[in-house]
C-alpha cells in the first residue's frame, strides 16, 4: 500500500513533506504527548540508534498533536537528532489512523496511538506497528530492515 503523502512542519518550523524522503527508507512514527515517560523512552531509543539506522538508509520523523514549541523544548532536552513534525489539526494522525480510543487509569479517551509505519525507498508501507512497546521497538524495526534486505 502506497503511504499517503503529508507536509507538516518540524521543531523550528521547517516543512517537511514525506515525498522529500523518497528513495530512504522511513521510520514514521506517532506518539502520544512530548516529554512523557514512554514517549521519550522511544524517542530517546531513536536518538541512541540513529546512525545505526541511517546506515541502513534510514529516515527516522516522529509526529505527535504537540506544538512547535513544544517539540523543540522536548528535542533540546533530549539532544533529539531527528525532525519532530507538528499535527496541531491532527491530520496526518488520523490520515495514518494512529488517532482512537486508549484507556488510561481506567478511564476511556481518545487520543494518539503510538503507532509506526516502516515505509520503504518507492513510499510502500513494508510495516505498520500497533501498540508499540517503546523499549523494544528500534530493536524490532532494525530486525525487520535486515530481513527486507
């Protein structure tokens, strides 16, 4: 299946459109909320694996509702080393449905699913991860890269 093409902007406002990344493979991946534990476990696990991954020919874009600001504080603080793009309207979000229904504390809400597309170098989604556990995942998307040669 074809990944639909977006433009969103990134940390310091630049735009990125997912068709600027093609003939890369692309990490996309959804997240909840900057600077929550579990979210900045699996953006911190993206940081330590991104030469590993860009070796591989490896684009890693984190997308979640936050602001710009937002995104940048959480980037700065982590020393993140890759683009975080900004869905205030959650368009791509729900575009790449990775917006639902979650439960928290026993208590139902909708909100972002943390969720990951592995898109390869022509845009095809090869992979889409659901529920990810953010202190397996870079492990997991790396294995599935090897095993797509």
């Amino acid at each position: 299946m074809k990944a639909m093409d977006f433009e969103l902007p990134d940390q310091d406002g630049k735009m990125h459109k997912l068709s600027d990344y093609r003939g890369k493979w692309v990490v996309l991946y959804f997240y909840p909320k900057d600077d929550t534990p579990g979210c900045t476990t699996e953006a911190c696990n993206f940081r330590d694996a991104l030469k590993e991954l860009q070796k591989k020919g490896v684009a890693v874009l984190g997308v979640s509702k936050d602001t710009i600001a937002s995104h940048k504080k959480f980037r700065e603080k982590y020393h993140l080393n890759f683009p975080l793009l900004s869905d205030t309207l959650k368009s791509v979000i729900e575009t790449y449905h990775a917006w639902g229904k979650k439960k928290f504390m026993g208590r139902e809400f909708e909100g972002t699913l943390r969720t990951t597309y592995l898109i390869d170098p022509v845009g095809e989604i090869k992979k889409v991860y659901e529920n990810v556990n953010p202190t397996i995942h870079t492990g997991e998307i790396i294995r599935d890269l090897d095993s797509f040669g």
